[in-house]
C-alpha cells in the first residue's frame, strides 16, 4: 500500500510540475494559461495530449518537438521530475496529514518560483500574492508555537533581505525580498534564519561550481530564487532536525 502511495504522489506531483512550468512560463508574459492548449514556443504548434504527459513525452520525443525538431528546454522535465520526487517525499515525510498540505503548498509555490526566475529572473508579485492567503490559512489552521512566531518571522526574514539590498545596494533583488517575507509566515522565528543560511550555502557551492566549470563569469547575475526555494523545501522536511542537532553541538 506504501509503494501506491508514492507512486501516486510521485505521479500527481510530475503532473502539477508539468502545470508549473506552464504558469511560470507563460504568468510573467501576462498570458493565459487555464483555457490556452499547450503549444511549442518555437513554431508555436499547439501540442497533441501524447505529447504534453509528463517526463514520458520528453523521452518519447528525444527532447525534440515533434513539428519543428527543435531542442525541448530540458528545464521542462526536470521541474516536472523534481516536483513528482518531492510531493513523494512530502508523503513519506508526513503522511496523510494537514502537514503533509503545508508541505506540498510550499513545494508549489518553489518550483513555481524556480521556472520564473531561472526564465526571467524575477520572482512575481501576483504568485506571491496568490499564495499569501493560502498559507496564512494554513498557518491558523496549523499554529506555530508561541503564536507571533510566524510574525517574527515575516519581519525578520523581510527586514534582512532588505538590509542586504541597502548595504549591498542592489545585491539582490525586491523579489527575494517578499518571497523571504511571506517565507516567514510559513516557517516563524527561527527557521527562516536557517532557510536564510541553507541558501546562502547552497548559492555560494553551486555558484562556484558553476564558475569552476567556467559556465558563469563572477560577473554574471545568477538568481537566488532557487536557492531559496530549494532552501525552504529543505527546511519543510528537515528544519527542526536540522536546528536540534546544531544545538546539540553546544550543549
């Protein structure tokens, strides 16, 4: 029965990636995507049902539109793969539960921000806004401990990214400011310190990858949205754990 469970959020979450990519794409550019078929960016064929399931179209169609042969982005599949593993691990961390929903609203609204902002380098205003009343509900429903933690943590983790763009000016951008913010209400004081943390970690090792590798310059902007996208999946899972064993150092 386990296994069915995975394998049915697996899939679920592939499908939902596979919606992520069409909002991240297509919301910056102010187009619709509820009622628009899906089509090729290139020669803007609309798809065939066979061609738009998720992960199995991309390997059935060697990563190439069926109309014009034109490489698929492989940021497609990809979405769609990690999106499918993490709604699995959401399960796995928290079972049929209310914090199995936080988790998997959160993982949402990551991967959402990963395409736009690794697309357009900008994180939306109207996602955010979009998810804001979700997770306030969710937090009433699902209560940090004191209860001003998810306050606190809205201000602190908005506060710091602003003190970073002043000192920095510019550094970073307004985006990763507000997404920081409505991050807070999620997480409280003081985790989103630790999501602060894991993404500052996370952007300095693949960044220097990335300049090893010589696919950046030091002067390229790579955006920081991901980091913290990937930072606040982590802590969804492992925040708490993470926190006792740092403390367990000192003690």
């Amino acid at each position: 029965m386990e296994i069915a469970y995975y394998s049915l959020f697996f899939i679920l979450g592939t499908v939902f990636g596979s919606f992520f990519n069409v909002v991240g794409l297509r919301g910056p550019k102010g187009e619709r995507f509820t009622n628009d078929r899906s089509y090729c960016p290139n020669c803007e064929k609309q798809l065939q049902w066979y061609e738009l399931i998720p992960v199995v179209s991309y390997i059935l169609l060697k990563g190439k539109c069926r109309s014009c042969q034109i490489k698929i982005r492989k940021l497609y599949p990809t979405i769609e793969l990690l999106t499918g593993l993490f709604f699995a691990i959401s399960y796995w961390r928290f079972q049929l539960s209310l914090n199995l929903l936080l988790a998997l609203i959160v993982v949402s609204l990551a991967m959402i921000i990963v395409v736009t902002d690794i697309t357009y380098s900008i994180i939306p205003n109207k996602v955010l806004l979009f998810f804001l009343p979700i997770l306030v509900i969710m937090r009433i429903i699902l209560p940090l401990d004191p209860w001003w933690s998810p306050i606190l943590g809205s201000i602190v983790g908005f506060g710091l990214l602003l003190l970073i763009i002043v000192v920095s000016k510019g550094g970073m951008g307004a985006g990763d400011m507000k997404y920081f913010g409505l991050l807070g209400i999620v997480f409280g004081f003081p985790q989103i310190l630790l999501v602060f943390f894991l993404s500052t970690l996370y952007g300095a090792v693949v960044s220097g990858l990335l300049l090893l590798m010589k696919k950046v310059s030091r002067k390229s902007r790579v955006p920081f949205g991901p980091y913290i996208s990937f930072s606040a999946i982590t802590v969804i899972y492992f925040g708490e754990q993470i926190i006792n064993w740092y403390l367990s150092l000192f003690s």
